[in-house]
C-alpha cells in the first residue's frame, strides 16, 4: 500500500515542524524512486488539512504512477491555530508555488498537474493560469469554490468583502459592542453560537471546528480575483471537476461553466446520493477524535464510480501528452 512520507523540506521553507501539527494534519509526498514522470500536487480546502486529499492521491500514485505532493497552507493543521488571524491570500499562494517548484525536480520533462478541494481547487485554478507553462498537465477540481452556494453564499461573499467586521473589531475597544454581531457572525457560520469558546481545534481530528472569519475573507479575494480573470480566459489545461449536486457551500455554476468553457469534464454527483461538499474526496468516514462511534465526515459512496471517471480522463490526458 502507498505510505506518505513527511514532507520536511516544505515545512522548514514556512517554517514549522512536527511539533506544531496535529497527528495526520501535516505536508506528505510520495514518490517513485529513480525516475522521472509526471507529479500532481493536491491542495486541501480552507480549516481543514492534507488528510483529505490522502485517498485521492494514493490513487494517481497506484493506479497512475504519479509523483504526488500535499502542501498544508498557512494557518491549517496547527495545535495552536493562532496565526490563523494573520493568514494572507499571498501566502497561500506561496504556499502552492513552493510545491510546484519542488515538483519540478521530480518531473521535468513530464507535466505537472494541479488540483485540490474546495479552496484548494480555487487556489489550483489561479496558479494553473498564472503558472501555464510548469502547470502542464491536467486540472483536477473537487468540489471548487470558484463561487460560494445560493442566496446565502452570495451574503456572505459581500460581508466578507466589506471589512465591516475588521473594522469593527479594530476601531472599537467595547467589547459589549462587538459582541453584539455574535448572533450576526454565527448566521454566517463564521463564529461559534453565542458565549461559546472560540476554539478553532475540536473533536474533529482533520479540520477546525469551524471556518475563521480571516480565513475566509481571504477565500472571498480568491473568488474575487477568479472572477475578474476568467471573464476573459480559461485555463489552457485539461479540466477534470467534481461536484455534487448536495453541495451547501460552493457554488456549481460556476465549475459548470469553466468546464463549458476550456476543455473539460464534469462528473456531477446526484442528489439522491446525499454527498455533501468536503465528502466528495473522502474514500473513508472521518471519526470523532473523543468518540470514535461518532462520524463527523461521511465517505463519499461513489468514490469508487469517480476515481474510475477520473482514470480514464488521466488516460486520455496522458495519451496526449505523449503523442
């Protein structure tokens, strides 16, 4: 079976160790010894960790003979998620580029591919245009958030935007006052219920108890700045995308259309399957850390039915690289 290994050259690049990571929650890599051939890195989506896209990466590496490489982005995967509030956009995009750069030895003359979960898809996207020519290979988008979901999604983008809630926070020294936009905060899932601790870590091994509002303003720049870019271009590479119809958090329209778009697949997962939006890349139940008979994550039941979608696309792909 395919055994990660720590991925310590990254994390001595941001500058952290296994000492600051929760179990699990870590940058891996696996590679095959003594040759080279193509590699696809897989970005995990916002609060949550590389573990998620473990599964979808041991199958390019068995099945496909891929290099594959899990960067954590800032702020994610720590014991003590602090640094969560000084999170940039910016860093997260070093964060990517520093695994393409590190791939690049392991590949060249072969191609690169990119991919990942949620933010970790959008975040694919932005480098996949800015980066075309090492990002040669495919795109592989599960569960993209190229747009956030409904009505509610689209609230919460311009909150988000405004910098209403920074100001607040910084300008104003009451903290009765601030308080007042708990019942505000928690309607857009961005904090606790009221006069809960605001722990990030709970009994979810692989990801925050909920999304930091930092973290998910510099989501909405990404959008943002997606938005702008694909108004007028595509990615030129191949698309691969997921995307349940369940999906509560990241809207499909726009995946469907950036799939319309370029060259691309959509493998749009059923409703009556009831996948929710993180479970797409789940091959296994995510437990409660405190009660093991608990899940908090269920496994995506067509897991199998995807990946076998996925490989023939990865086939095609490849067979054009080659020609």
């Amino acid at each position: 079976m395919a055994q990660y290994a720590f991925w310590s050259e990254y994390c001595r690049r941001f500058g952290y160790g296994p000492h600051d990571l929760r179990r699990g929650c870590g940058p891996v890599y696996m590679v095959h010894e003594g040759r080279q051939r193509p590699a696809v890195i897989l970005v995990h989506g916002l609060t949550d960790s590389p573990w998620f896209m473990r599964a979808i990466g041991e199958y390019f590496f068995s099945v496909h003979q891929y290099h594959v490489f899990l960067p954590l982005l800032d702020g994610h995967g720590l014991h003590d998620p602090r640094c969560m509030k000084d999170v940039h956009l910016d860093g997260w995009i070093a964060n990517v580029d520093e695994a393409i750069d590190i791939a690049l030895r392991y590949t060249t003359p072969y191609p690169i591919s990119l991919g990942g979960l949620s933010t970790g898809g959008a975040l694919s996207v932005h480098r996949a245009l800015h980066r075309q020519d090492e990002v040669s290979g495919a795109l592989y988008l599960f569960s993209a958030a190229l747009g956030l979901a409904g009505v509610l999604g689209d609230m919460k983008e311009l909150f988000l935007r405004s910098g209403i809630l920074c100001d607040i926070v910084a300008r104003y020294e009451d903290k009765s006052f601030v308080e007042r936009f708990q019942d505000l905060l928690f309607f857009f899932g961005l904090a606790d219920e009221p006069g809960a601790a605001s722990r990030l870590v709970g009994d979810n091994p692989y990801r925050y108890r909920r999304m930091d509002m930092d973290g998910a303003a510099q989501l909405s720049e990404l959008i943002r700045q997606l938005d702008s870019v694909l108004r007028d271009t595509v990615p030129q590479q191949p698309v691969f995308a997921v995307h349940s119809e369940c999906d509560s958090t990241a809207a499909l329209a726009p995946v469907e259309e950036l799939v319309r778009r370029g060259l691309g697949e959509l493998y749009r997962i059923d409703r009556s399957f009831g996948v929710a939006h993180a479970s797409v890349v789940l091959r296994d139940d995510i437990l409660s850390s405190s009660d093991p008979s608990r899940v908090l994550e269920g496994k995506n039941p067509v897991f199998g039915a995807m990946t076998g979608a996925l490989g023939r696309f990865v086939h095609e792909t490849d067979s054009s690289h080659a020609s």
